[in-house]
C-alpha cells in the first residue's frame, strides 16, 4: 500500500500522521509532497524520516493507491489528473469538487457506500460543519425522517489553518501585555471576543460556509432535509461546537435520541437527566475534546417551540474528525471492500 499526503505540513497534513499512526493504517510507503515553501522538510513517520517532496505535474503519483489532499480548493483542481492519472484515488479535503455531481461527498457513517463509485477517481470529504453535525443527524434519521434543521456552529481558530490558531495565541498575548492585537486570519479580532461571518458572503445573506452546509447534508444524506445555518468563530483553539434544533415526521423523545446516540456510529452521549443529583454538569465542551475522535453529544431537549423537534448539543475536533479522520476512514472502508486503486 503506497500513500500520499498532498499538502503535508499544514494542520492537517500533520493530523493525517497521527491519525494514520494511530489507526495503525497499512502503509508500505509513505509519500509526501508540498509547495516550494514546505518542499525540503522532513517529518518522522513509525521511525522513518520522510522528506516532503515538491508538488509537480509529473508521474511522482505512479504506483500510489491513495492520496490524501489538504493544500487548498486551487492546489486540488490544478493537480487533480496528475494525481489519479495513473489510478490513485484522491481523497480530497477541499470544498474543489464537494458538489459536483460524479465526486461523492462522504461520511463513513452515513454514506460509505457512496465511495464505492467515483468516475473520476475522487472522494471529496465534507466541510468540518457539516461533517459533525450529519453524524448526529443520521442517529435521528434512522428514528424518523428528518424535515429541518436549524444549526448555530460556534468554531474554532483550526478552521482557519495553523496560522490562525498561531494568531489567537498571539492576540492573547498581546490583549493581556496592553499591547495592539495582530489581525490577520480574521476579519476582527478574535481574542475576547465572537465573529458571525466565517468565509464570504453570498447574495441571500449567508456566508458560503452557511451554504456549505446547507447544500452538502441534503447530498451526503439524499434527503431533501431544509437547513438554515449561523456560523460563528470563537476563540476556542481546535474543536467546533453547534446548537442544532431538528424537526423530523413524527415526534422523537429526548429518551429515544439518546438511546440512538449511544447506539450510534462515531457518537458519544454526554447527558444525564440527573445531574441535579449527581452534583455534575454533563455536556461536552472544546476544552475537554480536543484529539478525540468521536462527536459528543449532550443538551438533549425536546424544541418548546415545536411538538415534532428535538434540539441538541455538539462538540467535536475539528482538525480530526472534521477533516484528517474522517478521510482517513474512508481510505479504511475502500481497503476493507478491496476498492481502493491497488489493493
């Protein structure tokens, strides 16, 4: 098994090192490949000093199996055909090919299946939104059919890159020694402080990564489920948390969504009904979840406003599960059904 990591030194590239590491995934050789400005560097992978290669239009990707690719919406268009010429598959962590009709968009657990037919040789992995709030979803799918959601997402620095996180260390800093806060990832600063735009605006108002989400659950999900999103960046380093209030067909009690959670794929249940009792506050939060896997859910209520909603908590790593796992998981579900280029 040959794999490829395209975009190596960024936050992702490097998660994608510790998830593959982790995850014990079969590697007979590990490529890695960046821009010229990270083309040189080295990186230790199971003992291996591996250096990264610069990124051309080539054959470096011949023999490759699977590429996974985090350098940018460009980067992936540009590079492409390069990379699948020769029959790799290319996974692929940009929002590039996310609704183009013959590129699945997937999440293991709701629509593995759908990477078994890829014309082009590409998987597109979902936005980090979205990606956390269909896990959840599904568990109340699979109860009954859900009609709407709305979501607030609240999230983190790591949505912006490495550097942005960088920057809110920095702004700290920089608040609490009275001096003037560097802003460059953002569009105010983030320190102390809430911002309701994340990416730019569309014509109705919404921000593209509003719509993201709006256009990617109805096709991960083949639904026809309406959702209306507000996404906020908060100072929290690397974990997105989002209220979600979703309305399905027939009524669904608190009681049997939380049975469907723990019974769920790549779910956590974080709730109690007595925590009175129990004298603890039980519901996830992005201090404690930071390197997990797993979407934690808590807050389960049923929606006053609404006999057939149900609303709830989420909190789940964005560099992770939002984007170097569940790629990586979808690179596990083609090598166990023997779909993957080479195996």
């Amino acid at each position: 098994m040959r794999v490829a990591i395209v975009g190596a030194s960024g936050a992702v590239g490097q998660e994608f090192l510790r998830v593959l590491d982790e995850r014990n995934f079969p590697i007979d050789e590990l490529l890695l490949f960046g821009s010229q400005r990270s083309a040189g560097r080295k990186y230790v992978f199971r003992g291996k000093e591996i250096e990264v290669k610069l990124l051309q239009h080539n054959d470096d990707f011949k023999g490759v199996d699977i590429a996974f690719t985090s350098a940018g919406g460009g980067t992936s268009k540009e590079f492409a055909e390069t990379i699948t010429k020769h029959g790799a598959v290319m996974i692929d962590n940009s929002s590039a090919f996310r609704m183009d009709e013959d590129v699945p968009l997937v999440v293991p657990e709701c629509n593995a299946e759908d990477a078994l037919v890829r014309p082009r040789g590409i998987i597109a992995n979902p936005n980090c939104t979205t990606i956390m709030m269909v896990v959840a979803l599904q568990a109340l799918e699979n109860l009954s059919h859900i009609k709407r959601v709305h979501v607030a997402s609240y999230q983190a620095a790591s949505g912006a890159g490495a550097a942005a996180m960088a920057e809110l260390y920095e702004q700290y800093r920089q608040v609490l020694a009275g001096e003037k806060p560097t802003v460059e990832k953002f569009a105010y600063q983030l320190a102390f402080n809430v911002i309701p735009q994340i990416d730019v605006f569309c014509d109705n108002g919404y921000t593209k990564e509003e719509m993201k989400m709006y256009n990617e659950t109805k096709k991960i999900m083949h639904t026809d489920c309406q959702v209306s999103a507000m996404c906020v960046r908060v100072p929290s380093l690397r974990c997105h948390s989002e209220s979600v209030w979703a309305e399905t067909e027939r009524p669904v009690s608190v009681e049997e969504f939380q049975e469907a959670v723990r019974n769920g794929q790549g779910l956590q249940l974080e709730d109690s009904p007595n925590f009175r009792e129990e004298g603890a506050l039980p519901y996830p939060m992005p201090l404690f979840h930071e390197n997990c896997d797993d979407v934690y859910v808590g807050r389960v209520r049923k929606d006053l406003a609404n006999p057939n909603g149900i609303t709830f908590w989420l909190v789940s790593d964005q560099i992770k599960k939002g984007a170097a796992l569940n790629a990586v998981q979808i690179a596990e579900y083609l090598i166990k059904h023997d779909a993957a280029s080479c195996c």
